[in-house]
C-alpha cells in the first residue's frame, strides 16, 4: 500500500508543476526515487515489448514534423550519433516518446557534481520517460577509456552505489557489440524495501558507456523494461 501512495505523490507534485508552467524544468539527476521514478500504473506485468520502428521510405521533405513519437533530437528514432541530443560512443533506438537530454554538467566544487557521478563515469545523457507515460529514465554514463572488460566496468559502477547488492552478471552482445549485463537491488529508503535495477555495459575506441535502468520499485522498473530491451538490442558504434 505504501508504494502506492508514494506514487500518487510523486505524480500529483508533477502534474502541479506543469500546470505552473514548470513541465519541461530539469530534475536533477540524482539518484533519489523521484529522479529515477518508473511508471506510475499499478499493472504487475511488463509492458507489451517495443519494436524498432520500421526506416522511413523515400526521402525527407525539408522542414518536416518528426514523426509521432519520434524527438527532432534523434535521427532515424536513434540517439547517441553526432548531431543527436546526447552525442556518445555507441548510438541506439529509443521506445516511442522517450526524450534525450544531455546531462548537465554541474562545476566541480558543486552539490550537483556528486549527481553526475558514479565511481569513474560520468553521466552523459538521461533519456525521460515522462512524455511516454512512465516516470522514469534511461540514463547513460561513459569512462574515458578503450581499456578493460565490460564486466569489470560493470563491477566498477554496481560497487559504487553503497547500498547495491546481489549483482548477477551475464556476458552478453548488444546489439553486434561484445557486453556485459548485471541485474542487482538496491535499497530504497522511500520505500523501506530492496528494488531491482539493471545495466548493461560495452567497450569502444570511444570510451566505456553503461546504460542504466532504474525505477521507483521493481515493479514499475519492469514495466520500463521494454525500452531498456529495445536500446540493448539496437545498440552499434555511433558513427
């Protein structure tokens, strides 16, 4: 019960600061419930499974709405590539309506820099739910190194989160790439109870991104799941 009406909080403080005209103010990219929120629905299962929207035939015509659910800030429903909203080493597609943003980035002697930190990586794009229904992000964080194994990267960033634990981790490919993937728990203090996460990692000349998936409880986490399955599977090099 206790979820659920912290759900309805978090809603209701988000439909009063659109009404103020505040809908499209930055949340800080904390790692609080509020920040990394999933959908507020009640359904216990999973969402339907989303797929890679089909490439557009013929050629654009100049000055051309996007498409519905598409972001004029992707190319092709694809984020990371150069001239995208969020430029990073690998490129993938997004579920309908998921919005990338870049992450801020806060001075060094700010409180917001702890926020934009994890371990050695640092955040570089959170990619908002909101817009699809959910309350939630995709967020992605990249190390400045080609060196390394995925799932060492992954066990650099699950051991810096202080209250994570039973991490499983699973060589796996995104897309063509060569990864890792981990599912693991962290603690909630909101909630009084452990909520499952999952993030996948891979290795570029580029740098080595993490892409993370989070949620106000396990529940909404796997409803956001999709979007996280659909980012994986279409994972390639940005070029």
């Amino acid at each position: 019960m206790k979820r659920y009406v912290v759900r309805g909080t978090v809603a209701a403080a988000l439909v009063g600061a659109a009404l103020a005209g505040c809908g499209e103010q930055k949340e800080p990219a904390s790692r609080n419930a509020t920040a990394t929120a999933a959908s507020p629905s009640g359904g216990g299962s999973p969402s339907a499974s989303v797929s890679p929207s089909p490439s557009a035939g013929g050629s654009s015509t100049a000055g051309a709405s996007p498409a519905p659910g598409r972001n004029a800030a992707t190319k092709d429903g694809r984020v990371g590539a150069p001239g995208t909203a969020c430029a990073m080493p690998v490129s993938f597609e997004l579920a309908p309506d998921w919005k990338p943003k870049p992450a801020p980035r806060p001075a060094a002697d700010s409180p917001l820099a702890s926020w934009t930190k994890q371990g050695p990586f640092d955040l570089v794009c959170e990619i908002d739910a909101k817009p699809a229904g959910h309350l939630g992000y995709l967020r992605t964080w990249v190390q400045n190194t080609s060196t390394g194994t995925p799932r060492a990267a992954l066990e650099s960033f699950v051991g810096s989160q202080r209250n994570a634990s039973k991490a499983t981790y699973e060589e796996i490919e995104a897309g063509p790439l060569p990864a890792a993937e981990v599912v693991f728990e962290t603690y909630s203090k909101l909630l009084d109870e452990s909520k499952q996460e999952h993030a996948l990692a891979v290795v570029t000349p580029r740098g080595t991104l993490v892409l993370h998936l989070g949620g106000l409880d396990t529940e909404e986490h796997r409803e956001m799941l999709p979007a996280y399955e659909l980012a994986k599977g279409s994972m390639r090099l940005a070029s």
